[in-house]
C-alpha cells in the first residue's frame, strides 16, 4: 500500500508510505496499482522509501478510531432524518404477522 500525491507545479507524482491524514489530492494505491504506476510523458515519479512491514497501530491511532466511531453514531440520527423519504405509515401488525424479519406476538392477558 502506498500514498499517491501530485506536485503540479514541478510536474512530479510522488509515492510514499501511507498518509497518517487525509489529504485533499492524496489517493491511496495497493501493492500492485504502486508498483505499476505511469505518469503523463515530462512528468517525473519520486519514489520513496517504504517501510519493510506495516506499522502496528498505536494508542493514538486507536483513539483516532473510537472517536471517528463515536462521531458518525451521533450524525446517524441526523443523517437519517435528513435523508430520510416520507413513506405511508404501515398498518399495524396482527398477532403473529411477519414484519421484515421479525414477528410481532402478542403477551397473553
């Protein structure tokens, strides 16, 4: 894996580990895309070193993980009611009917 990023103005591609970010005009490219990578003729390919074997993630990368969890849970709502299509209101399930999945029972009385 490996991170492609584009220096215009010097009409070079540079190709380096993965970015720790996101990045604009960065795009992340597997094994394979990196390693077959061309550029328009009068362009220049800077590659650079590649770590050996992927780094282990560390406490702030899983910190990172968890909050970017935690944040889209608390969008999800409002996300969803954003997104959502006014529909027509199901009617409501008989004992023992299907619904999806699942089935409505009834407690007895």
């Amino acid at each position: 894996m490996a991170t492609l990023t584009y220096v215009y103005a010097d009409s070079t591609a540079v190709l380096g580990p993965l970015a720790t970010y996101a990045e604009p005009h960065a795009y992340d490219l597997c094994s394979q895309h990196a390693g077959s990578l061309t550029v328009p003729r009068g362009w220049e390919v800077l590659r650079l070193a590649m770590p050996a074997t992927r780094p282990e993630p560390g406490p702030d990368d899983l910190l990172a993980l968890a909050n970017a969890v935690r944040e889209a849970a608390s969008a999800a709502p409002e996300t969803a009611a954003r997104h959502s299509h006014p529909q027509i209101e199901p009617p409501a399930a008989a004992e023992g009917t299907r619904r999806a999945h699942l089935r409505v029972l009834r407690e007895p009385s």
